[in-house]
C-alpha cells in the first residue's frame, strides 16, 4: 500500500469503508466542497427532501387538521423512541420537544426541585455557554440559595477525573455536563461519573449535543437520570430542529415540570381549567411542537439506525486518528497544535487545532484562493479550528485535501490577507 499520508493511501481507505454507501443518501450540490461542520450542522439527507414536502403538501395541504389524528400528535413519541435506541434508553424514556436549552431547563428545575436539601451544582468550564447561563439564571430564581461550582480543566482540553471526585459532596444536588465538551472533544466517562454522583446521592444531567449519533451511548447501563441533546448535528435535524429529553422512567413521577403547558396535561383535549400531570414522559411536554421541523429528523434517525452507532463510532475513530497524524506530519511545530485529547477513548468525533490566527485560518479555507477547494470548518474562540468528523458522509480524501490546504495556507501565510474583524456567527 502506497505512504501513509498520500492521496492514494485516502482513497484505498474510502473504497474499503463499508459505510461508503451512505454518503449517497445525503444532498451533496457541490461535490468539491468539503464540508467539515457536521458537527454544527449536519447535512441533508436526501430523504429528507421528500419527507418534509409531503408533510407539507399532503399532509397539511391535503388532509389538514385530521393530520392530527394521523400520525402528528404520536410524532414526539415515535422520535422518541428512535433516538431511545440510538443512546441505549428504553423506548418511553425519551421525547422530542422543544430546544435543548428548554430542555436542560425543565429538567434541571426538576431536579432541585427534587434535591431540596442540596444547594449545589456542579458543572466544568468547557460545558457550553448555553447550559451555563440556564444553571446561572436557575440560581438566581431559587433566590440564590445554590452554589454553582465549575470543574477547572488544567489544559482547556481534558478534566481530571480526581479534581472532580473531590469536588462531588453530599452537597452536591445536580452534576450538568456535556458528555463531549463543544470546543475539545473532551469525552466524559459517562458510567464512572454517573456512579460517582450516586454515591454521594447527587442527580447527573447528561448533555449529549455532541455525542449523539457519533459515539456509542447506553444510559440504561450507566443508570443516568437525565439527559439533552440536538438533533441537528450528528443527527442531521435540519436547522433548528427540536431537541430531545430523557428522564429514567422511576424518576419520571418525582420530576416536575416547571412549563405545564396542555401538551403536557393527562387530557388536552377534555380542555380541563385545572392542570392534571399526565403519566410518565408527556408530562414533560409543554405545547404545540413544530410539526414540519420534527418530521425533518425521521429520516435520519433511520439513517443512523441503519448505520448503526457501533460502525459509525469505528470509522470516527479511524477518521480522526488520520486527520491527527495528517496533523501531525503538516502542522505541528508551525504555530498549530492539538486541541482535543489525543486517544480516540476520551474523545468525540471532531477534532480541534489551535492556532493564535485560528479565525483567519478559517476564512482562508472556507473562502480559498483560486485553485484550492472550499472547506467549511468552524472557529470556536479563542484560537479553535474545530473540524467535525461525520462518518455517514466525510470521506478520507476529504480529510486528506482539508490537511494539505491548511498546510499550504500556513507554510504561504495565505491567512494574512484575510480580515481580522468576525462574522456574527463563526
Ligand atoms: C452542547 C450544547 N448544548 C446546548 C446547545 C444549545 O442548543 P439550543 O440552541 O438548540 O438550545 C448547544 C448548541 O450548539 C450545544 O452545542
């Protein structure tokens, strides 16, 4: 076989990956733009296209309101337990609805709530800001009786696991993290952290935005209590798209919802003056959900089921570790260094490089010079070019060419003529 790092070596890898078939089922326009975002906003499925027309021409063009009774009012539900199956939930332990900061806020209320005795909360500095902000404010309208307390990452790309076993007390109400961190890739261990907070009898709320649909997830084995996530990112929802929410089925009754809405209520439709909580999963429910968005995630939670999270996972892992030591042969030693941990174990499925002229090395990929492919990555501050690995549709060529334009836009300082001043959204 031919050197590691020559194009020929990429395309022998992509003939011999048995996920190849699935780059076909996505709308892929312009097949030279190289795409490396997936983890932001994952592509459209092909599927998609026309699922999401029929919902809107047949089903609230032609049968209007009786789409309710057919299909529309279960949707939540039937999403639900699709995704249940995709992070290792049982099938009525998991909703669609609304946003995943709603979400994390509903639920989170739920849980000091529920902990009242225990007035803190923990989290780490590298949960996104979102999160972050929904414990902040949480605080501030229980009366500012909680403490929120960051776990300290000693690099910006890993946490120790000691410094956040110290921290873990009988104090401690909720532990909120992201099972992988935004801006690193840092991969929690789900089990040993969930069975760490146990211990101590704290509640842990999983935020899985950047893990669901890229790495292998069992709740059901970790015996999480709760957990959030997107569904436009690795799992291709569309542009926002509704998010989904899981509570383990024994804490379902103990939780409350701080938005009772109708959607929520036993029966919304005997139109009751006073709210009655509904069993199980729906009271977690508020109102309407938006019907044409929800539609656009069946056919990629298909996809991924079809896929299935154990080849993906393989393939990420095999992806990542490529563009690492395509990395490491380029860029390293020229201002670039890595800024996600380096074993495939402790982390997601994008791969971060730091550089001090991070933003305009992503301009000069995703708007190029003549000759050099487009590629869309994303800057995440202060000094991140964050590539996200989607197996369903990232080849290895794709990789290949990504690294060998980084190369040249760093060895020619292509960057320099680039503005310094940012886009609204990086
Ligand atoms: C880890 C994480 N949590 C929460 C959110 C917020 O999601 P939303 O804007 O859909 O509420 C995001 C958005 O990118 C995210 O990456």
């Amino acid at each position: 076989m031919s050197e590691q790092s020559s194009k020929s070596y990429a395309r022998a890898l992509d003939s011999n990956d048995p996920l190849k078939g699935f780059r076909k089922q996505f709308v892929i326009s312009d097949p030279s733009l190289i795409y490396l975002d997936g983890n932001s906003l994952g592509r459209l499925p092909l599927k998609t296209v026309k699922y999401m027309d029929n919902t809107i021409q047949e089903q609230w063009g032609d049968r209007l309101i009786r789409s309710w009774n057919e299909g529309w009012y279960q949707q939540s539900f039937r999403l639900g337990k699709k995704i249940a199956q995709i992070i290792g939930a049982h099938p009525e332990e998991v909703i669609v609805s609304d946003s995943t900061s709603i979400n994390l806020y509903k639920l989170l209320y739920g849980a000091l709530k529920l902990m009242n005795g225990k007035k803190e909360i923990i989290s780490d500095d590298m949960n996104f800001p979102s999160d972050l902000y929904i414990m902040q404010g949480l605080v501030k309208q229980f009366d500012n009786q909680h403490t929120l307390r960051l776990l300290k990452s000693p690099d910006g790309i890993t946490h120790d696991m000691t410094e956040l076993v110290r921290m873990i007390n009988k104090r401690t109400a909720v532990v909120s993290l992201s099972h992988v961190a935004f801006k690193s890739s840092y991969m929690y261990d789900m089990e040993r952290v969930t069975e760490l907070s146990h211990m101590h009898g704290a509640l842990v709320l999983w935020d899985l935005s950047h893990s669901v649909g890229a790495v292998p997830i069992s709740l059901r084995s970790a015996n999480a209590d709760m957990a959030i996530g997107c569904t436009y990112k690795y799992l291709n929802g569309g542009p926002g798209a509704p998010a989904f929410l899981y509570v383990r089925k024994d804490l379902q009754e103990k939780l409350v919802n701080p938005i009772q809405g109708w959607f929520g209520e036993r029966n919304p439709f005997e139109f009751k003056l006073h709210y009655r909580e509904s069993e199980g999963i729906r009271k977690f429910l508020t109102g309407t959900p938006p019907v044409v968005s929800v539609s656009g995630l069946e056919p990629s939670l298909d996809m991924v089921l079809d896929a299935g999270i154990g080849a993906i996972r393989q393939k990420s892992v095999s992806q990542t570790d490529y563009l690492i030591s395509l990395a490491r042969k380029w860029l390293f030693g020229k201002g670039v260094r890595l800024g996600s941990p380096e074993f495939s174990e402790k982390r997601g499925s994008h791969i971060s490089l730091k550089h001090a002229e991070a933003y305009r090395i992503c301009k000069a990929l995703i708007d190029p010079v003549v000759g050099q492919r487009v590629v869309i990555p994303d800057f995440r501050e202060p000094n991140n070019i964050r590539l996200g690995i989607t197996p369903l549709y990232t080849t290895y060529e794709e990789i290949h060419i990504a690294m060998e334009q980084l190369k040249y836009i760093m060895d020619n300082k292509i960057y320099e003529k680039y503005p310094r001043s940012r886009d609204a959204v990086t």
